[in-house]
C-alpha cells in the first residue's frame, strides 16, 4: 500500500526534536534544568513514536498520544524559552492521521486546554487573546491529520479498486482462454475423431481382407478410406476458416459447405438475410458441418435439407436428412458430436434440439435445430 515518504517523515521527527534540543532551556542534570532534560525526552521519545507500523492498536497510540500532550504542556511550563510547542503541533497533527475522529478532537481539544492554560499563567490576564490564539493554535494541527489520513485512504481505495479490477481482468482473460480451448477442443473433433476412426476401420478391415485373397473387398475398404481421406481434408479447410477471427459470409461460405458435401440446391432461406457477428457465424458453419458429417455417415443416400431463417429477435438453423438409402458405416465417430454442436449453441446462448422425425416425407430421418438469439 501507499505509505507517506518514509525518510522524509524521519527527516522531519529529527528536526523537530533537533531544534528543541538546541533551543529549550534550562537543561540540566539537577533541579529544574533535569526536568527540563527528563520532559524533553519523553516528548523526543512520543514524537519519535509516530513510526510505529499503522496497525498499532489505536488504545494504545490514544495513551502515548495523551501523554505526549501532557508532557508537552509540562515542558512550556517548567521551561524558560525554545521551541518545545512544536512538540504539541506535530503531535496532535499525528493524532488526527492515526485515531477516528473522535479520540483525535479529544487530543486536540486536551492539547489546546493544557497548552492554553500554561500559556495563560505565563503572560498573565492581560493578554487573553494571546492565550486563545495559541491555546487553539495547538488543537488546529488535527484537521491537517484528518484530511491526511483521508486522503491516504482515499489513495488506498483507489488501489486497492485498481488491483482488483486486475485481477478481475486476469481472470476474464483465463475465461476467455479456456473458452477458446475448447472451442479449439470442438473443432479438432469435429475435423479428427469421425474421420480418423472411419479410415482406421476401414484400414484395418483392408488389413484383415489381404489375408482372404477378395482384392475387390480390398480395393472396395481401401476406396472408402481414400474418400474419408478427401472429406478429411475438406472439413479440415473449413475448420482453418473457423479458426480464424475475421468473418466469412455466411450464405456463399454455407452454399459452397453443401455443395462441398454432394448435395446441390438444398439450402433454403427465409427472412430479410443480415449479416450476423463473427462468432455465429462461424459457429453456425460448424453446426452445419457436424450435422452433414453425420447425415454421411448414419443415413448415407439420404436427401438432405438445410433451413436457415432470419426472424427479427432470432436465427434459426435446421438440418435435417431423411432415411438412409445405403448401408451405414457403424461404429464410427465418437459420439461427442452433438455434445459439441449444444456447447456451441449454448455460447451463444441459444437453444438446440435433435432427434428423430417420426412423421412427415422424412419419416425416419434425423433433424438438427439450433435457435439463436440476435
């Protein structure tokens, strides 16, 4: 925390205790010159005190600060001349910074009073405005304390604000991050768990073929594995676009996504078309990827339509396939698929929902719709 400059604080207790060393008399080692040297010292001694850490308790700084006081009011009274009223300024100016209010303006009150009183008996009645003036002058010091000690807290709440909005920013960062991890963590599955388990199994089903001699089993496990090689390498130019922070347009990146696919003139637009942030519309080309990958995949032969419909509150996306009209690949992929397709919707917080069409002309088939909002 921000403290007042150490060294000119000390600086400042060693002057003062300085020039009433240097100026204050008698002092001596006998009578009154050795109350004069025992005050002197008791007010160096609270003077010096006012160094002590800030979490010293407040009781006891209230007691050394009261003596001090008492022992300055001592030192004007047995004293001939000098300037150990100093003692009294600094000292109720640190009661002010150090104690709450009220303790400090009883320090300052007591410290007017003792002071006035000595200042009194020394010039006599005559001089009564004399006597408030400096009997006052005495308690004025702990306003300085108190807008001090104000001040400081002040600074203090204003750091302290600073180092946590730092951290509140460090910790929107590692949100941001980890956020940006998993999608990453989405992408890389989608692109690598379906196809890499698709070409393994067909790998291995090459493999374990060669031993029957049927090359045209051979040949027909090797050609699916080359195919899922080529839709590899597409989705994997897709997933680069995804990854990347400027935006692509949606309907031509969408069209050429199909097309890409096998499929021609099934998608299908509704509503004034907009052009949606970055973030959804990269998302939205992913959700359509996942739902034509596993369309491919679990109903192979099926007819394919895309729906994509700009509301005024929402953007709605539905991807749905019929009944497969070929032979599906079992076994593939690893069923993280619509996990990942629900994070993505749920970031943007929307809604999804998949499952199978039990009436319609795509009875039988499979649908996937994602609401987002905006």
């Amino acid at each position: 925390m921000l403290r007042h400059d150490v060294s000119l604080q000390w600086a400042v207790t060693l002057l003062i205790i300085a020039i009433a060393v240097t100026t204050v008399r008698p002092v001596g080692v006998s009578g009154r010159g050795l109350a004069v040297a025992a005050l002197l010292v008791v007010n160096s001694v609270a003077l010096l005190a006012r160094h002590l850490p800030p979490d010293f308790p407040r009781r006891a700084a209230l007691v050394w600060l009261t003596a001090g006081v008492v022992a300055c009011a001592g030192l004007l009274e047995v004293c001939d001349k000098g300037s150990g009223y100093l003692f009294a300024y600094f000292l109720v100016g640190h009661a002010g910074y150090r104690l709450p209010l009220k303790p400090a303006l009883a320090v300052a009150a007591l410290s007017s009073l003792l002071c006035g009183a000595v200042f009194y008996f020394y010039v006599g009645p005559d001089h009564q405005v004399m006597t408030w003036t400096f009997g006052l002058s005495t308690g004025v010091p702990v306003v300085a304390g108190i807008l001090g000690r104000s001040k400081q807290q002040a600074v203090e709440a204003r750091l302290q604000a600073a180092e946590s909005a730092e951290r509140a920013a460090r910790a929107e960062v590692r949100t941001a991050v980890l956020t940006e991890r998993g999608r990453i963590a989405r992408d890389v599955h989608d692109v690598l768990a379906h196809s890499l388990a698709g070409i393994n199994m067909h790998l291995e089903l090459a493999d374990a073929l060669m031993d029957t001699g049927d090359l045209e089993k051979v040949r027909a496990a090797h050609n699916k594995a080359q195919s899922l090689v080529k839709e590899s390498l597409k989705q994997a130019q897709w997933t680069v676009h995804a990854l990347r922070e400027d935006s692509l347009p949606l309907l031509e990146s969408l069209t050429a996504m199909i097309e890409s696919s096998g499929h021609r003139e099934v998608l299908t637009v509704t509503g004034a078309v907009r052009e949606l942030p970055a973030q959804v519309t990269q998302n939205v080309l992913r959700i359509v990827q996942e739902a034509l990958t596993n369309a491919a995949r679990h109903a192979p032969g099926a007819e394919i339509a895309v729906e994509l419909t700009f509301d005024a509150a929402s953007t709605s996306l539905a991807v749905r396939n019929g009944p497969a009209t070929g032979e599906a690949t079992a076994g593939v992929g690893s069923g993280m698929g619509l996990i990942g397709m629900r994070e993505r919707v749920a970031l943007l917080g929307g809604t999804l929902t998949a499952g199978p069409l039990t009436e319609g002309p795509d009875r039988g088939g499979w649908q996937v719709e994602a609401v987002i909002r905006g």
